[in-house]
C-alpha cells in the first residue's frame, strides 16, 4: 500500500466493510456459475455455458486484480530495502 508516497505494509485495519462487500460480490459471482452449471443439459447448453463463464470470469477477475494486490509499483520498488541488503551481502 502506498501512502504519501511512501510503501507501507497493509494490515487490512479499518477495511471491514469494504472487504466484506467485496468478499460477498466475488462469492456471489462464484456461487452463481455453479448455480448456472446446475441448468445445464444436453438441450440447454449455450446460455447456462455462457452464465457459468462470465459469472466465473467476474469471480476469477475480481478476486486476482481488483482485490489481490492492486498497486502499481514493481516488485524491487516493494522490497527495497531487503534488494539492499542482498546486495551489501553478495558484493564481497
């Protein structure tokens, strides 16, 4: 997490809600394309096939980019201080 342009470690304090909202919209998601699996027969293919698609690529999607780790800074820029330290130890 990056405040004041600065990298901090995230704990999560003070996010209950807004964790919580996202937590039950990506199971929602996830719980509805198994709910669409359900429907699907050997007639009926193509709109509980698409439902179970998009309403696990919206589950997938939100789990990994929208609440994984979201910032933009490159993984040295996050460690930099441990890169230091690799470094100060295998110059010699």
């Amino acid at each position: 997490m990056i405040s004041n342009g600065k990298v901090k470690a995230y704990s999560g304090q003070g996010n209950l809600l807004g964790s919580l909202i996202a937590f039950l919209i990506t199971f929602g998601a996830l719980v509805g394309s198994i709910v669409a699996v359900s429907f699907w027969t050997f007639e009926n293919v193509w709109l509980p096939g698409l439902a179970f698609l998009a309403l696990y690529g919206v589950a997938f999607f939100l789990a990994k980019e929208v609440m994984g780790r979201s910032d933009t800074l490159e993984q040295q820029d996050l460690h930099r201080e441990h890169a230091q330290i690799d470094a100060a130890t295998t110059s010699h």
